[in-house]
C-alpha cells in the first residue's frame, strides 16, 4: 500500500511538472521582418523590402540554443529574446505543434527619439540621449489567434554581446469589443517596463485616441510623471490612475457609449524616446425595437389583399434583414419573405430604422385560413420578432368569448320570436272571442 502511494504521489508530480512546463514554455514566432534598403555609396535608404525572421522568445528561466533548432532555408535573420514580462509566452501567441493558424507578427527597426507631445515631453526634458540608447531597436508588432491578443514590444540589442531583451511591451487582450448602448466599455491595456532598464521608473505617459475612416482626435492623454491629464478629453473617458502606477493598468472606460464610439482606439506608452502601442476596435450593438401596424390587423375577407407594415427602430449598426412568416392553428409554419424594404433613416442618437411592407393575399393562404403572423428581424445584437393574429372571416375558428357572445345572440333572437308569436297569438283568439259574442 506504501509503495502504491509513493508511485501515484511520483505520478502526480510528473503530471504536474509536464503541464507547468507546457504552460511555461514560449514560441518561436515568424515574423515579417522589414529592411530599408541602401542606395550605396551615399548610405541613403532607398525604399524597403520584407524578409523572414524568427523570434526565439525564453524567459529569464529557459535557454534556446539556436544551433540545435531546426530553422527553415529561407529564413535569413534570428534573434533570442528574453521576455520576463511573459507577454510574448501567452498562449494566444503560441499555437499547438502543427498548427496551420499562426500568428501574425511584424519587425521594424525603430530610432529612439524624443516626443513632441505636451504630456510626454516632460519624459525628455533634458534633451540628452543616455549611452544606454546606443544600441540596435527593433519594435515587433504581434496579433494572436482568434483575436484574443495584440502585443508590441520594443527590443533591445547589445551592439556587444548581440543579446536581445525585451524592454517596453504594451498589450490588449480586448482586440475587439462590442458594447450594447449606454453601457459603460473597458477597453483593455497594460504596459510593462523592463526593471533593469534605466528607463524603468523614469516616468511614463499614456494616451488614447480615436479613429474612424480617416478621421481622429485625442480622446485622452495623461503624464504620469507629473500626474496630469490632457486638457482635451471625451466626456466620460476614464483611466484607473492607482492601476495605473501600481501595475501598468493603462485600460480606458467609456462611462456611456454612444453609437458614434463605434471605431479604433489606439492605446500608445511612451517612456523617455521610447513609444509602443495597440490598438483595439470597439463596435456598438444595439438590437432593433420591433412593432406591426395596423395591430391588430383588420378582419379579411377570403381574396382580399391586405397591407401591413412592420417597424424596427433604434438599431446599430446598419445590417438587418427582414422576414415574414404565418403560423397556423397547427404549428406549420409559411415563409411569406421579406416584404418591400425600405432604406434606412438615421435618428438623433446615431441608431437606425427600417421598414418592411407586406401584402398579403388571402386567397394564396392554404385553405384561406388565418393564423399567427409574424415579422422577423436578424440583427447582430440579436433577432427580434412581433406578432399579431390574422382572422379570415369564415375559417378563423371562433373564441370562447365569441361562442358565448353567439349563444347569448341566438338566446335573444329565440325570446324575441316567442315573444312575438305569442303577441300575434294572443291578439288573434281576443278578436274570435268578440265576434262569438256578437
């Protein structure tokens, strides 16, 4: 019994140590890596060109010895990265072995320069560049899978040792929101500053902005170093100023979301001459109000076509599509499609109506029956529906109410005649009883 414990306690810890070692273990990333081109002699860049790389991420505990990877012919540059943020680790970012999704990731060489932004410049204030910038820097821009991580971090190499570390990384794990109207929105950022960095702690600014088809403006800027906020912002856009110092919680919240929100909003750190960003896509949704008029539609008379009109109001965005159907007594269910559709008229607040108009007639109705009739509206917020019932005289099959109303009806006609006959009755055998007298 002893030695049956030892074995599952041993097996337990081989279970566990695999699965910690799986969750721990970082990607090697494929990137585009993009090149300026030289003109020659004079030095100057002339354009650029995309090559492949590979980005062999470890944390500060893993090792890669790039002499033992199998890398592919036609990659023509590598770098090994220490991340100790573990961003670059996640799993979004690190798909299963074999896997034909990949990660989409970028590489640029970027140039360390100061900011001309009124709530960064304080970062640069001394308008010196520390030797410690005097090295190569490279910005990868990396989306995860299924939309579940967008990352930018910006590397360091030693011109020395040709060692690579990441030092600034600025990530979302909302790359795309979606919000009903009037209800407050997170979109989600972080940003992390590598401790050994001299840059560490010497302050840091964020700012978010907005962007919809080619237009834009500042939504919200804070220096953190001074702890200030831009003196242009949208009504209700918030930061979490402790989360923000305490752990890098650059998130904005959008107290009350308006149709006009909908668009990209970029999340941009900057630490002295450094800048990295993200962006994430916020869309409103808000599902239609659904109403059919006349209501309730007036009786039909078997062959008669009749014109009814159904409403869907207060929707964002635009796509919606209509549909119209007939549920008889039975449960069958008749597609009658989607009507004549108007086009779309836009209300104060940003949000959409249509209509759809339906003739309907009769004499097609299987055995020119009525039913429920219903409208249908699919939105991405949700499908609606409105009904009413539709009474065909002659085949509409009376209600209680109805059949008591008849009785009673019938009742009275019954009392009426008998009463009548019995006037008429006793009139006439009065008049005999005169004339036998005469």
């Amino acid at each position: 019994m002893t030695g049956f414990s030892t074995i599952y306690k041993l097996s337990l810890l081989a279970v566990f140590s695999l699965v910690q070692g799986c969750l721990s273990s970082c990607p090697v990333i494929e990137c585009w890596y993009t090149l300026e081109k030289s003109r020659g002699g004079g030095g100057l860049a002339s354009g650029a060109n995309q090559v492949n790389a590979l980005l062999f991420v470890k944390s500060e505990e893993q090792q890669h010895d790039r002499e033992t990877m199998n890398t592919p012919s036609d990659i023509e540059h590598t770098f090994s990265i220490t991340d100790s943020s573990g961003f670059l680790c996640h799993k979004a970012l690190n798909p299963p072995e074999g896997s034909i999704k990949k990660p989409h990731c970028e590489l640029n060489q970027i140039q360390p320069q100061p900011s001309s932004l009124l709530w960064v410049a304080p970062l640069t204030d001394s308008a010196q560049s520390p030797l410690y910038l005097q090295a190569d820097w490279r910005a990868a821009t990396i989306h995860g899978l299924d939309k579940e991580m967008s990352v930018t971090s910006v590397i360091r190499t030693s011109p020395e040792s040709q060692h690579s570390d990441l030092i600034l990384s600025v990530t979302t794990k909302t790359v795309f929101v979606t919000a009903r109207l009037g209800v407050p929105a997170l979109l989600d950022c972080s940003f992390w500053v590598d401790p050994s960095s001299p840059l560490h702690g010497a302050g840091f600014s964020v700012e978010w902005r907005y962007q919809f088809r080619g237009n834009g403006h500042l939504v919200l800027g804070y220096d953190g170093k001074n702890d200030r906020l831009s003196d242009i912002k949208d009504k209700g856009a918030m930061l979490d100023f402790e989360g923000v110092h305490q752990n890098g919680n650059a998130s904005l919240i959008l107290s009350e979301t308006k149709v006009k929100q909908s668009g990209t909003y970029i999340c941009s750190v900057h630490v002295p001459y450094l800048l990295a960003q993200v962006a994430v896509e916020l869309e409103i949704v808000e599902p239609p109000s659904i109403s059919i008029h006349p209501s309730p539609p007036p009786i039909i008379i078997p062959g008669q076509i009749v014109t009814l009109h159904c409403e869907a109001s207060g929707f964002a965005p635009l796509s919606l599509d209509f549909s119209w159907e007939l549920t008889d007594s039975e449960g069958n269910v008749t597609p009658l499609g989607s009507g004549s559709v108007s086009g779309h008229r836009e209300g104060y607040d940003g949000t959409y109506s249509q209509s759809s108009k339906l003739q309907l007639d009769s004499a097609k109705l299987e055995q020119g029956r009525g039913g429920e009739l219903s409208c249908v509206a699919a939105h991405p917020g949700g499908t609606r529906r409105a009904s009413v019932t539709l009474n065909v005289i002659g085949f509409s099959t009376p209600s209680i109410e109805d059949s008591m109303a008849m009785v009673g009806v019938a009742l009275v006609l019954y009392g009426l005649i008998k009463f009548v006959s019995w006037t008429f009755t006793g009139s006439g055998d009065d008049e005999s009883d005169e004339k036998k007298k005469n």
